[in-house]
C-alpha cells in the first residue's frame, strides 16, 4: 500500500498522541517506530522531490521549445510583411491594382487611418467642442513594494500594508 505525506504526518501525530498519554512507554518501541515513521517520510519526500525536478526540467524544455516556436513564427511573419511590401511596392510602380489567377488573388482595399500630430492640440480642440466622450484619461499608480519594504525595515511604518515572511521551499 502506497502512504501519502498527509498520511504519514497523521500516523506520526497519533503515535506522538499515543506517547504523551502514556499508552505507548517502551523506549526501545518509541525509537523503533519513529525511525520508521522518519524513514518512510524521507523516502516519500524523496520521491515527490525527484518527480518535481523531472516535471520541472520537461516544463522547462516546454517553455525553451514553445519560445523557440515563436521565435520561429515571428520569422515566418515577418518574410510575410516582407514579401507583402515587396509585391505591394512594385504593383503600384507599374500602376496595376489586382493580380488574380486560378491559385492566387492579389488586390488592394482601401481603408482610413486617423494620424494624430499634436496629442495636445487635439484634447483641447475636442474639449472646446465639449467631446470629452472621445478621450479618456488613464492615471496609473504603481506601488514601490521593494521600496516600501526597505523602508518599513528601516524604522518607516506605513498603514495598510505589512512585511510577511514567508517560507518558500526550494528543491534541488
């Protein structure tokens, strides 16, 4: 039968249980069973450790493979906007608007793009014309939190926020 952590931790809580009401009072008992309680804890960590690291190493190999796909394709797109440039350039200098044949269709649409030159001018003018409804203004406030965490170190205190300590498991 496979033991689980949460398994093992409750066999040892109720052993200790046992001990500290004085139903268990054999020292040699206590030991033996401790040490087999602690090896059984070892072996399983170990296990759950080494699963971790292959996990992790084949995520790692995911991220490398994934971000060398994208690479890839933005490769891909960027000979695309290339070639498109290219044949765009070049239909234009010799005055031709499509190219269509069984396999391929070659045209141009026509679209409208708004070219803002003075960010400022245009609010004002957009203002005075009591348009507000057309821009929005956006305020972003960052909190230093290495920052304030320095300075909480240093004597500084600052209500609603506090430096938490935290135990972070590293495995190797």
């Amino acid at each position: 039968m496979k033991t689980t952590l949460y398994e093992i931790a409750d066999i040892y809580q109720n052993f200790m249980q046992m001990v500290e009401s004085g139903e268990i009072e054999d020292e040699q008992v206590i030991a033996d069973t401790l040490d087999s309680i602690n090896q059984e804890f070892d072996a399983k960590v170990d296990n759950i450790a080494c699963l971790f690291k292959s996990i992790s190493a084949e995520a790692d190999a995911i991220e490398a493979e994934a971000k060398r796909l994208i690479e890839r394709a933005h490769y891909k797109r960027n000979v695309c906007d290339r070639l498109k440039a290219y044949v765009s350039a070049y239909m234009q200098v010799v005055g031709k608007d499509k190219f269509e044949n069984e396999r391929n269709r070659v045209s141009f649409s026509k679209s409208q793009a708004l070219d803002v030159l003075d960010e400022q001018t245009l609010i004002a003018s957009l203002n005075v014309a009591g348009r507000e409804d057309l821009y929005r203004v956006e305020e972003v406030v960052k909190v230093d939190k290495a920052g304030i965490k320095k300075a909480i170190k240093d004597g500084a205190s600052f209500a609603g926020c506090e430096v938490r300590t935290n135990k972070n498991i590293q495995i190797k």
